[in-house]
C-alpha cells in the first residue's frame, strides 16, 4: 500500500450492496505517517463501553519475511479517534502492539475478532518458520488488562 494508506468506515452503504453511497460521510481511522505507510486488514470489537480498532501494520505476504504485525487502539466511538495506550491517535501512527512475529509465528496479521462462549477471540494468518514458510491460522484468546486487549 502506498503512503495514502488508511482504514475507513463509512456510515452510509447500500444494504444490498454494501458499497458506498454517494455523499457518504467517510470517517479516516488510522494511518502511517512513516514508511512502510502500511495499515490494512481492519476489525473493529466493541467491549465495555469502548470500541478497539485492529489494525495490520507493515509487509504481508512475503513468507517467513513478512513484518506483518498487529497494533490496536480504542475509542469511545465507532468513527474514532482511536488511541493507544500512551494516547496517540491511530491517526498518527500510534497504536499498541498486540502480536508481532516471533519464532515460528512469522507475519501475524490479517486480523478477526469473534466472540463464543463466552470468550473473545482474535483469528489471523501467520507464515510457519518450521514449516517451510507455510501459511496457517492462528487463534488466540483475548483478555483485558486496564481496559486494553492483551493475548492469553
């Protein structure tokens, strides 16, 4: 992605198509103002009064080189802004790490969050370092410590 790379939301989109209607107002949630611009694979969870915006940063794709990492920030709105922990907007870059690379876990990102059982959950795509570079899935159970997403 190039260096207007953003995560929108639009509150207007056609139900049965859920493309954008003209005149649509569209809300810009998080940018990179730094190479390598990127910010993709966006999901948005609602948790205890606050919205947490996962977002991918940096390089997807490129196997067991990937840099693909995933940050989030939180908002009391779903049209943001959205912050990290040490209140730097989304924005402008910010947003905590959650889960980076590490072993065998190469390029985490790609990001979903669900909710079963009681738990919520956050589903992505890594490159296996130990297996050839193959890609899998990867599921981890989200917690909360001082009202931010940590990893079980």
């Amino acid at each position: 992605m190039g260096s207007s790379s953003k995560v929108i939301v639009s509150s207007l989109n056609d139900p049965a198509t859920a493309k954008g209607l003209p005149r649509a107002t569209v809300h810009h949630l998080a940018t990179r103002p730094d190479a390598p611009y990127a910010v993709e694979g966006p999901a948005i969870l609602h948790h205890g009064g606050h919205y947490y915006l996962f977002a991918s940063y940096d390089a997807c794709c490129a196997g067991v080189n990937s840099t693909y990492k995933i940050r989030v920030g939180r908002s009391t709105s779903v049209t943001g802004p959205y912050v990290d922990s040490t209140g730097k907007p989304m924005l402008e870059g910010g947003g905590d790490l959650l889960l980076a690379g590490h072993g065998r876990y190469a390029g985490t990102g790609g990001e979903s969050t669900f909710r079963s059982h009681g738990k919520t959950w956050l589903a992505y795509h890594y490159y296996d370092a130990d297996d050839d570079g193959t890609p899998k899935l990867g599921l981890n159970e989200l917690r909360w410590r001082a009202g931010r997403p940590v990893l079980k």
